[in-house]
C-alpha cells in the first residue's frame, strides 16, 4: 500500500503514520476508542491532565477568583503576572533545560534531530533562537495572556461570566474540559488561517515562524498581535458558563501547552519510561511545510478544508503542489 510509505530520512522519529484525528471523528463510532484516548490524554500523566491539575489547584487554593476582582487593580492583577511568570520560567526553562541544557533523553522521541538554531543567527533577536524566543515569550506573551486571565476575574466577579458547580452539574462539568480542548483547536485554526493572509503573515506571524524547528520557548514566540487573538480564546466564557477551573485550564493549555506541543520530543522519557506525553507532531509538521495544518488533531477543520497534512510522503506532495500554487498566485 503506497499510503503506508513515510518520510523516513526527513524525521529522526514521527508517531505511527498517516497521522490520525482524536477518534471522536472517527466513523463507524467507537465509543470504547475514545475513552482510551480520552483516559490516556486526560487521566495518564499527560501535559493536559498536569494543567488541569494546576488550574484546580489556583482554583481551589493558590488563587481562587474572588469578589474584590470585580475592581481592576494592580494589587491582585500584579499577583497572575507574577504567577504566571514563574509557571512559564519553570515549564518552560524546566523542557528547555531537560532537552536541551542538560540533554535528559538525546534524540530519543525527537522528531527533527537537527540542532535548535545556535548563536550568531541575525534571523533571531540576540542573534539566538533560545534568547529571542524568551524575550517574546516572558516580555509579551505572559503579560498579554495575565491580562486576559486578569478580564476573565474581572467578568466572573462581575457577573459578566456565567458560573456552574461540580455539585449542580457533574457530568457537564467533567465534559467541559475535552470540550474546551476541542474549541480551542477551532478557535486556533480561524485565527492562524487569518494570520498565514500574506500581510498578516509579513507583519504578525513571520515572527513565530523563523522558528523551523523548535523547542519549548518556541510556543509562544509569537508578535504581540498574535497573543492578543491567540488569548481571546477566552471570550468564550462570556457565553459559556464554567467554573473558574474551566477558565483557568483553557488559560494553562494555551500558555504553557504552546510551550510543551512545541517541545520537539514526544515524550518525557526517563527511566526506561515515557513519563510525561506531550505530542506535537502535527504542528511540528506546519512548522516545516508551512501550509498545512492550520489547527489541531482533536478538530478536523483540516481535513474539511483540505489542509491536513498526516506526515506521509503522497499527502506531502499535495501540501507542496497546494503552496506552489499559492505562492505562484
Ligand atoms: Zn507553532
Ligand atoms: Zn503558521
């Protein structure tokens, strides 16, 4: 079956090809499919189920939303800049420092072997992919999403957000979290298809994209325009009502999720084991090709648009013939 050859020599390691969607959109239904994925991505040790218990813990103890947040003020607002600053320096700098500081796990799980840009690059700011992909991640991107967390206390304390409990729906509640995994990759593919627009393209998002193969601090190198649209996921909670858990794990899986999705392993191993999932193929896929999976496996805008690229060398050429086509226009 010529659909079963893959890019061998383009990737030091790639997930089992082609590249499937979460099988919530896989037909004939198999319902006991996606209690596997979902255990597996939700329950096991995952990024996602780590940010889901981070955000609990703010929620429930770190930081609860309060009454007092219905006033703006840099009394409580200075403290999620604060909080989110050292949750990114410790995610984020923590992959950084484990694959590529102290190289926990060499090219094990690694899908592109090839070296993060070293010094002397004048792509990058400082002449460093690492320096440069911090400066836009610490000076922009966590004071732009604290800001939006900051609108999300603000609203919810006012009452502009509507709020639900576990003890009046449990089942909706547990829910909610895939739900909002699966919004997000809506949300994410409408803004990044309008950023991949050729003058958006120049002036925003050319900023994540000299990033061909990335690490951790890539995630949210972004202009600060693309924070801004990339946060407002967020608005959504002023017509959907959730608790502040709800509001808080969306924050965590787009702030330090970007980070870990762009880790460039699959996996945390150590050990002998893979300890920590974090995934990331597809997107490291629209890092090298470009035009080619705008959104995210869990949704599939990009095999409806026709955009999907599941890392086999027949859907590659596609993926080129479409780019030359776009480029020749
Ligand atoms: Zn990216
Ligand atoms: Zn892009």
């Amino acid at each position: 079956m010529a659909k079963q050859k893959v890019n061998k020599p383009l990737w030091n390691y790639h997930p089992e090809l082609p590249l499937q969607m979460a099988p919530y959109w896989h037909w004939p239904m198999r319902p006991l499919m996606i209690i596997k994925w979902l255990w597996e991505n939700f329950l096991q040790v995952s990024d996602r189920a780590l940010y889901i218990a981070y955000a609990l813990a703010i929620a429930l103890w770190l930081m609860p939303f309060a009454g007092h947040e219905a006033v703006l003020s840099w009394q409580w607002a200075g403290w999620v800049l604060v909080r989110n600053l050292v949750a990114v320096l410790v995610v984020v700098g923590g992959l950084h420092y484990w694959f590529y500081g102290m190289d926990g796990q060499g090219n094990l799980l690694r899908f592109d072997a090839r070296p993060i840009t070293g010094r002397k690059s004048p792509r990058f700011k400082f002449n460093y992919q690492t320096w440069d992909n911090m400066y836009y991640t610490l000076v922009y991107g966590v004071p732009i999403a604290s800001a939006w967390e900051v609108a999300a206390r603000w609203g919810y304390a006012n009452g502009w957000v509507g709020s639900i409990s576990i003890g009046s729906e449990p089942i909706w509640f547990l829910l909610l979290f895939p739900i909002l995994t699966l919004y997000q990759g809506v949300h994410f593919y409408f803004i990044h298809r309008l950023i991949h627009w050729p003058p958006a393209y120049r002036w925003v998002h050319s900023v994540h994209h000299r990033n061909i193969n990335v690490g951790p601090w890539s995630g949210l190198s972004m202009h600060p325009v693309e924070h801004l649209l990339y946060f407002s996921s967020l608005l959504i909670f002023l017509l959907l009502p959730a608790h502040p858990v709800h509001i808080l794990f969306l924050l965590h899986w787009q702030l330090l999720g970007a980070p870990s999705g762009h880790s460039g392993y699959e996996a945390v191993f150590a050990k002998d084991k893979r300890r920590l999932l974090i995934g990331g193929f597809f997107h490291q896929l629209h890092h090298r090709y470009f035009e080619c999976n705008y959104g995210s496996p869990e949704f599939p805008l990009d095999r409806w648009f026709g955009t999907f690229h599941d890392g086999t060398s027949e859907m590659l050429k596609q993926v080129r013939e479409r780019t030359q086509r776009m480029h020749s226009r």
